[in-house]
C-alpha cells in the first residue's frame, strides 16, 4: 500500500511532457528531518535544445541536497528533467533553473546542481550552482563549496 497517496506519478504509466514543467515535480515527508545526510541523484541522459541554433544539448546533471521537511520524489524528477528536451535554454540557464524549481519545490537545507555538458564547438560547459539556507549554518557550506568548486 502506497504510504502518501498524493504521488502521481510513481506506479503509474508514465506520460512525457513536450516542454519544460516544473508542475510534474512531486515531494513527500522526510522520515528524518532532524538528521542531515545527502540524497544524491544522476541523470546522465539530460537533453535540452540551443536557444539560438535549436540544435539539442546533451548532459549529465548531478543534483546533491540535504533535505529538510520534505524530498522530491524521483519519477517526478525524472518526468521534470526529461521535459527540458524541447526546451531552449542556455546550459548555465537550465542548471539555475532546475536548482531554483528544487528550492521552490521542497526548501531543502543544502542544494547544489552540476550540468556536465558535452562539447560543442570543441568546448564542454560544466556550469555549477548551489544554495544554502540563510541564517544558517548551511549558507556557510554554500559559500565554501562555491569557493572549493573543482579545485
């Protein structure tokens, strides 16, 4: 028996959204709210399309956070990251776009989201950003994972 029957999307036949939709995200409680660990999800297979040229862009997008009150559930996550395949945006966009819908979604203590995209052109953009909760000691990881990024 399903324990939060408010999922859509888990058990059921999956429908694919034709462009971006932040609506498909789903969260549910954290068991352990007072404990902090990291939840840590890979989608190697992230497509979205050039804004100017349309041509597609393929990723792997790297999403670490330390939850609080509430997670989102991964089919939905799944659903939401595959809807960017027809959508345009430049990389650096989709990687602020995709941790600011998670910080929206679930308010987690710590977010950070990686885009590991492939060469065009004869370069690979690999944009990175994160988030801490201010006022707490997490705004502080924010600023010193930003500051140690890919030393």
């Amino acid at each position: 028996m399903r324990e939060d029957l408010t999922l859509t999307a888990l058990g059921r036949k999956t429908e694919y959204k034709s462009d971006y939709a932040p609506e498909v995200l789903e969260t549910f409680d954290n068991k352990h709210p007072d404990n902090d660990y990291w939840v840590r999800f890979n989608c190697p297979e992230f497509t979205s399309l050039c804004p100017i040229t349309g041509q597609p862009d393929f990723a792997e997008i790297r999403i670490s956070y330390l939850p609080d009150r509430r997670m989102v559930e991964s089919k939905s996550l799944k659903l939401y990251l595959f809807s960017f395949r027809n959508h345009g945006d430049f990389h650096e966009d989709c990687v602020n776009i995709i941790m600011k819908d998670l910080i929206r979604l679930m308010d987690p203590k710590y977010i950070e989201v990686t885009g590991l995209f492939t060469p065009r052109g004869g370069i690979s953009i690999h944009p990175y950003a994160n988030y801490g909760r201010p006022g707490t000691p997490y705004a502080d990881l924010a600023a010193y994972r930003l500051r140690q990024h890919d030393l």
